[in-house]
C-alpha cells in the first residue's frame, strides 16, 4: 500500500483559513474550541487545533465534521472562502 502525503492540500489549507476566522469571530481561543472538540469524544489538543489552523497539520474529514459542529457551522461551509460579516 503506498504511503500516503503529508503534504497539506489546497482544500485543507481553505479550511485552516475559515476554522481560524470563525473561531475569531465567535470568540473561542485555540484551547476553548479544542474543548468543544474533545467534548463529544473526538480528543484535539489546542496544539493540534493551532497546526490545523496553519496548515502544519492534515485534518480528515471526521476532524472536520466535529470542528465544523463545534463552530455550529454546516461543515462544508469550512470549505469555502469566509465572506466578510
């Protein structure tokens, strides 16, 4: 089985963009929404959470789903660019 890329993607460094945008704009700090992820059993540092923000970590899409619910956003969403609010 060949091994798979570590390189972070184009897809991955959109959502790294918009999870640190909406985590701004509903005033979670990194350890907060790192928390809300943990909470429901998916177990996130504030560490991991800030090199998914910088792109410096792949997040699958399971990560993605639970960020996307402990943002209350429709996890798509976290794939497309931010709008101005």
């Amino acid at each position: 089985m060949p091994q798979r890329s570590l390189e972070v993607g184009s897809a991955e460094i959109q959502a790294a963009r918009t999870i640190g945008i909406l985590r701004a704009e509903q005033g979670f700090s990194q350890w907060q929404l790192a928390g809300r992820v943990t909470a429901p059993g998916h177990p996130m540092s504030n560490t991991m959470l800030s090199r998914i923000e910088r792109a410096q970590r792949r997040c699958d899409a399971d990560g993605l789903v639970v960020i996307a619910e402990a943002l209350l956003v429709p996890p798509p969403m976290l794939l497309q660019r931010p709008t101005a609010t």
